[in-house]
C-alpha cells in the first residue's frame, strides 16, 4: 500500500496520544478454546474466512486474496501460487482427540 492509501488510514488504529498502529482485525483480547471436533474446527474456520468481510476489505470472503476459503470452496483445487502451500489438518486429527 502507498502512503496516503485509504485503506491504510482506514487499517491505522490510534493506541494511545502519539503511538499509532497498523490493526487489520478487530480490537479485543479474544479468548483461547480448544477445538476437538471437526463441527468446530469447521466453524472456527468458517468465523476467521469472514472477517475480511466483516471489517468492510472484501465483498466476499473467497475474494480475499490472503484467505484459504477458495481453497476450502473448490475442494483444494483453487491454489494461489503467491501464497503458502495450505496443508491441512492430519487425516486422523479427530480419531485422535
């Protein structure tokens, strides 16, 4: 982004008097959970997919260009070759848990 760039205004947060910061997602401490089941996994990931949405920067959360959800959308077959190799979870993750 270049200086001046609305949509870095619009991601600068003023902390305190004098001290800015550069904040993509919402302001808040967020709490830890585990996820055992796959229904919550699922559903974790499916929150973090529209929060891009949610803070106005994507109309939808597969046009994100940092998100894995047209990864999750097209059954791995939709793979931006900038990004990071996605992964997965193990195939046995919730025999296990």
């Amino acid at each position: 982004m270049m200086p001046g760039s609305p949509l870095l205004e619009r991601l600068t947060v003023r902390e305190r008097p004098g001290k800015t910061s550069f904040r993509i997602w919402q302001e808040g401490p967020g709490y830890d959970r585990n996820l055992f089941t796959e229904k919550v996994v699922m559903a974790a990931i499916d929150y973090l997919h529209e929060n891009p949405v949610r803070r106005g920067l994507s109309k939808q959360a597969t046009n994100w260009k940092w998100s894995s959800a047209r990864w999750y959308v097209s059954d791995a077959t939709l793979v931006d070759p900038d990004l990071p190799t996605i992964h997965g979870l193990p195939w046995d993750f919730f025999q296990c848990h």
